[in-house]
C-alpha cells in the first residue's frame, strides 16, 4: 500500500506541475498582448435569476456573493502585478458580471447585450453567439480584450464549461480563434 501512495503522490504533484507551467504560459502569453480573455463572473451562488428577475434592478438578480467580489479583486490583482495589457472591457448587463469586471479594475466598462446570458432564453442563443464570435475574430490591438459573461455563452462559445471567475483565453485569427489557455484563481 505505501508504494500506491507514493505513487498517486508523485502523480498528483506531477498534474500540478503540468496545470502551473500551462497557467505561466497562458499568463505569458497575455503579457504580450492581442488576446481575448472570455471570463465567467466571480462566485455568485445559484443558478440562473430568481422568478421576477429585472435586468434593470440588481436586487432581483442572483448577485456577487462576499466571496465573489474578493475573487474579482484577487483576480484583477493577478492581472496588474503581471502587467498584463487589457485595452477593453466588455460585460454582459448583468449584475453579477458588471460587478465583476467594476471589481478587477482593469479599465472602463462597457456593458454590451452581446455577452448577456441566455440561459432562460435558449431563443438569443444562436445570435448572441454568432455576434461575440464576430467581435472576438475581429480583434486586433497590442492589448487584450476582457469580455465578462455566463458559462453558458463560454460554452457555446468555446464548448467547454467553466467555473466561476475561471477564464479560457484566445487567439483570434481569420472568421475563427484558437485556445490559448485556461486560468482560474
């Protein structure tokens, strides 16, 4: 049995390692800039909005817990110490994304209806997607683009899940991009 455990040790250690060096490539990679960072809000508890949900009116959406709002800090913390250039940032309306982008202090906000959840209206699907697609494919600047939004539209996306505040990062190239990476606190 104590061969088993030093084995599984040695494993662990060894998808740890792999997870932090492919975390410093992607943090590198950032660093030099011209890159789209779609980023899931911080911690919010729950699932979709409560019945009675206004886009207008925080107090009836599901918002940032404590939790969240550190991890939106933290996370715009990392950003600065590394110097990473962001030259946009855009935020689905939402609160809990607002929230979070206003939290990183990375710059300006510009919220935008491109990157809203469409998790209670399945019908937005196709054209939201297509629309962050195109503003993706289209960037070029020296800096990276920050686009806050929902698991759902970063599925769709980019077909995988994320948790919340975890980010994949982008290369866009012509009509397509190409992963560059995945980052979570």
């Amino acid at each position: 049995m104590p061969i088993l455990r030093h084995f599984t040790l040695v494993l662990l250690l060894g998808v740890l390692s792999a997870s932090a060096q492919a975390n410093e490539s992607t943090w590198q990679a950032l660093q030099e800039g011209g890159l789209v960072i779609l980023m899931r809000h911080a911690l919010a508890p729950g699932i979709g909005d409560p019945a009675g949900f206004e886009l207008s009116q925080c107090g009836t959406q599901r918002n940032l817990s404590a939790q969240g709002r550190a991890q939106a800090e933290a996370i715009g913390r990392s950003f600065r110490e590394r110097d990473v250039p962001i030259a946009a940032v855009y935020s689905s309306r939402w609160c809990r994304a607002l929230e979070t982008a206003e939290l990183m202090a990375l710059g300006r906000v510009e919220p935008t209806p491109w990157l809203d959840s469409f998790f209670r209206q399945r019908s937005e699907r196709d054209a939201r997607t297509q629309t962050a697609r195109e503003q993706i494919t289209a960037w070029q600047s020296p800096g990276n683009l920050l686009l806050v939004t929902h698991q759902v539209n970063i599925t769709a996306l980019a077909g995988g899940a994320v948790s919340s505040g975890e980010m994949i990062v982008v290369r866009p190239l012509a009509g397509s991009f190409q992963v560059v990476g995945r980052l979570s606190d």
